[in-house]
C-alpha cells in the first residue's frame, strides 16, 4: 500500500509540473511576443543603437516575460525530475542525464534572466550604465543572447534525454517521443544555418529561432506529458484500490 502511495505521489507531481510547465509557458510566450526587439535585425522601426542609452523606454514591458519563465524554468526542472522517477529502471540512465541537463538549463537561464530585471532597469535609473551594454537584452552581441543561446540548446538536449525512456507503445507515447527528438534536431540546424549565413554576426536571430521551437515544443509535450501522467494517476489509483 506504502508502494502503491508512493507511485501514485510522484505520478501526481508529474502530472502537476506538467500542467504548470504548459500554462506557464503559455503565458510566458504570450508576454513575450508583445516585447517587439526594439533594436536588432527584428526592429519594426525607431531602433535602438549601441549604447542602449533608451532601455527605460521598454521597462516594464519588455521585462514581464522574463518574471513568468523564471518559475517556468523552476517547473520544467521540477517536470524532469518526475520524468526521471517515472522513467523504466533500464533507461534511468537517460532521464538522469536529462536531470543533469536541466539543472543546467534552469542554472544558465534563470541566472540570466534574474540578473536582467534586478541589474540592468535600476541601474538606469540610478545612471550607473557603465557595462550596460554588454549585459543588456538589446545587444545582440552581448551576454544575454549568447547566455540565452546556450540555455536553449541545452534545453532541446534535456528533452533529446529524456526520449530513449518511452517505447511507444500507445498514440501518447508515440507523440512524445515524436515531440522531444524534434527540438533537438531543429535547434542544430537553426544554429548551422544562421552561423553559415552570419558568421559571427548572427545577432539573437539564432536565439529568436531556438526560444521559439523549445517553447512551442514545450507546449506540446507539456499537454502530452500531462495526459500521461493523469492516465497514469487513474490506472494507479484504481490498481491501489482493487488491492
């Protein structure tokens, strides 16, 4: 009976963190796309240049986003791990490297974005804006973007991770695996096309690419995930009261 709780618990925060993975990405997304770059490739017009001395101009704004993935970040983490709990003895190995993974992720993103909304609109403020433009969202050459860059290769790396662990035995599993080798693979080719075309100087085009298909894919296998778990939640459950 100790066993069966013990299941159905991580079932049911695997169920819970995929949910709130989903929702908060929604959400996140939402906020996201109204914070029009204005500066960049992207620009629709009145850009933004070197050295950002306007910033204050896109606060709150541009910066709202950036609040809601910060827990976003914490229940993906929290969703990995209930998939490492979840995933068959034989194939831990691979949700545990999808662990380590997303500890990193989280480490690298949340620290970026916790950094940009307590350092750089203060400052601002202040007028302290020696070093801004190096670490502002602006810059499409800056510490940011690039920190943004890594976190979501290793996010697409998290989900290529955790995709060995399901064999597709149903339509839900099938979809899942299907959705998690996907951002993998469209990430690296964003990323060879945009260093074939721009070198260097790809500014965030490569960043705007991978933000994009991780939260999208994000969406899908969070609804997914979700499914399994609640059809998991009710097998367990019902299993636990025949005994």
């Amino acid at each position: 009976m100790n066993e069966d709780m013990k299941v159905i618990n991580e079932l049911k925060v695997g169920f819970v963190s995929s949910l709130s993975f989903t929702l908060l990405t929604i959400i996140g997304f939402g906020f996201a796309m109204i914070a029009i770059p204005p500066a960049g490739p992207y620009c629709p017009g009145n850009c933004m240049e070197y050295p950002f001395v306007d910033i204050l101009k896109y606060y709150p704004r541009d910066y709202i986003w950036m609040y809601i993935i910060s827990f976003q970040l914490i229940a993906f983490l929290v969703f990995v791990i209930a998939k490492h709990f979840n995933a068959p003895k034989d194939k831990k190995i691979f949700s545990f490297i999808g662990v380590a993974l997303a500890i990193m992720t989280v480490t690298v993103l949340l620290a970026n974005y916790f950094v940009q909304y307590s350092v750089i609109p203060i400052s601002m403020i202040k007028g302290q804006t020696e070093g801004i433009p190096l670490l502002t969202q602006y810059n499409g050459h800056g510490i940011f973007i690039v920190l943004e860059d890594l976190g979501f290769i290793l996010m697409s790396l998290v989900f290529l991770a955790l995709y060995p662990i399901y064999k597709g035995q149903n339509r839900i599993e099938k979809a899942l695996k299907l959705s998690l080798i996907v951002p993998a693979v469209l990430v690296f080719l964003s990323f060879v096309y945009y260093a074939m075309a721009f070198g260097l100087d790809r500014d965030y085009r490569f960043e705007v690419a991978a933000i994009t298909i991780d939260w999208f894919l994000s969406i899908v296998i969070g609804i997914l995930s979700s499914i399994y778990f609640y059809r998991l939640v009710k097998e367990h459950g019902l299993n636990s009261q025949q005994a």
